[in-house]
C-alpha cells in the first residue's frame, strides 16, 4: 500500500472506526510508577537504560497479546524511546500497523512548566522538528502533547490552548495529524468552569484553522455529559478522546458511557490489574477482560 493510501486508511479509522486508543506513552518521569504498578521494583533496574528496556518488554507484551486486537483497539500512543525500539525486527509503529492494523501515535512533549496562573503548560520541545522528522521516518501516524488546567483562569486556559494550537499547526505541517490535550484536573474544584472557558477556547483556535487541517482533541471526561458534542460535529475535528485522569477503570468506564461519541485513551487504567508475575494465560485474560470492557464504555 503507497504511504499516502496508508494514511487516508489511517485517517478514515480514527474518525470513523469503532474502538478506543491505547496510551502506552509513559516518559522518563512516569517510567518507574508504570513499572511499579506492573510488579516491577526500581531495585530491578540501575539505569534508564535498564528501566526503558524493561518498560519496552512489558509493552511489547501488552502489544503481542491476542487481546490487544484492532477490534476493540483503534491506536495506540508511544513514548519516544518506545518508537525508537523494534518488536519481532519491526520499528514498534511498523510492527503495530502492519501486524495489528492498529494506528501509531508518538507523545512528544517533554513534560509541564511550573503552575502559573492556575495551569501548567508544556515545557519547550526543543528538539521538536528533529523528533517529528523522525516519526515521519517511522510512519507514525499522529502526535500527542499534555498540558494542565487546575483552575478556571481565563488567561491560564486561553495561554494553555494557544500554545497546544501553535505547536498543532508545526506537527500538521510535517503531515502528522496531532493530538491537543488540555487536560483538565478532576479534582479541581471548579473543574465545570474550567471546561466552559476551555471548550470557548478551543472553538476560538478551531475557527483560525485553515479548512484542509485536521487536529484531534483529549480531554477530561466533562462534568455535564455530551459537554463536548460540538466540537466531535466540527470539520477540523477528527475525533474526540478522554484521558482517565486519576479515575479508577470502573469509574471512568462508567463516565465515558454517559457521553455519546467520546472514546477512551486511556493509560494507567488501561494497564491496571496487570502484572510481570502473571502466566500468560492470566496476563491475557485480564488484559482481554480490561479492553472490552474500556470499548464497551466507548461505543455507548
């Protein structure tokens, strides 16, 4: 298949297809509470040479499982190091498309600022158009970037969402589709504001946007249900997915199932109950049990 046959296909299953995205992007801060929750102490490992490997091995068992299966399973987000990595002799995105028929995104900020005026917005990506050149090179397909609100600040949320649209526009500049995600905190306590100034923002940013761009947008499950309804209805749009955000798997399951047409990228919650302990036939049993469930909340 030509790469740009391959991409319109890419494209076509992302904003069409039933299922939800898989975020496999721990970085460098987050390695080593990933690899705890999956039974893996910091004693195992004496360098971030040994953590990545052994971060690799565990997702590269999550992604050979039969249960991490194109049925349930739209894309799924990488960590740098992850990209940079193979399964089986295959680049990791090579391996997920061409065996898996699964979409390969790349997360490629590097971490949040200091909280000022009640958000957190990303640090420089300093090595931003070296990395993109490079995931064009891997054939991934898309990009996703995380900042913070914790505080319905006008001013906060419009510098928050304007530097998430700028960097978009670099990304959908080097053919990548990005991911804009301006999570809101679930424990804020004016978490509902917060989503109103956010979601006037984002349709301010959306409505500058040349008409051939195309962005995707992760968010927190909104307070009122269906919050996010009309910007899933925008042409720029190709869809609209929601991190889990500190919810437990249940609880976010429950949430996402009560907002028709927003599917799951979720994290931690995708990988809790798994452990480097378990037998394989138990590792897939949960693994199976925890994607279907996660897709039945995105399909509702």
């Amino acid at each position: 298949m030509e790469k740009t046959d391959v991409k319109t296909a890419q494209l076509n299953r992302m904003h069409s297809g039933k299922g939800f995205i898989a975020a496999l992007d721990q970085s460098g801060g987050s390695t080593p509470k990933a690899l705890a929750q999956y039974g893996v102490e910091e004693s195992s490992y004496t360098n971030d040479e040994e953590m990545y490997t052994l971060v690799h091995e565990m997702r590269t068992r999550i992604i050979k499982s039969p249960a991490f299966d194109s049925q349930y399973i739209l894309g799924a987000i990488l960590f740098e190091n992850t990209m940079d990595r193979k399964i089986d002799g295959q680049w990791t995105a090579d391996y997920l498309w061409e065996k898996k028929n699964i979409v390969p995104f790349l997360k490629v900020d590097k971490g949040l600022a200091d909280l000022n005026n009640g958000v957190q917005i990303m640090k420089p990506i300093s090595n931003l158009d070296e990395l993109l050149t490079r995931a064009v090179e891997r054939n991934v397909f898309g990009t996703k970037m995380r900042s913070v609100i914790k505080e319905a600040n006008p001013a906060g949320i419009r510098e928050v969402v304007e530097q998430q649209f700028a960097v978009g526009l670099q990304i959908f500049a080097k053919g990548l589709i990005p991911i804009i995600e301006p999570e809101v905190d679930i424990y804020s306590s004016d978490k509902e504001k917060s989503e109103e100034i956010l979601k006037e923002e984002i349709k301010k940013q959306l409505s500058l946007l040349d008409k051939d761009v195309k962005v995707m947008l992760k968010l927190s499950i909104p307070t009122v249900n269906n919050f996010y309804s009309d910007l899933m209805a925008d042409s720029h749009v190709v869809r609209v997915v929601a991190l889990s955000g500190g919810y437990s798997r249940d609880e976010a399951n429950e949430k996402l199932s009560q907002n028709q047409g927003l599917i799951a990228s979720f994290s931690r919650a995708l990988s809790e109950g798994l452990s480097a302990g378990q037998s394989d036939d138990n590792f897939n049993y949960e693994l199976s049990s925890t994607i279907k469930d996660i897709y039945n909340a995105s399909i509702k």
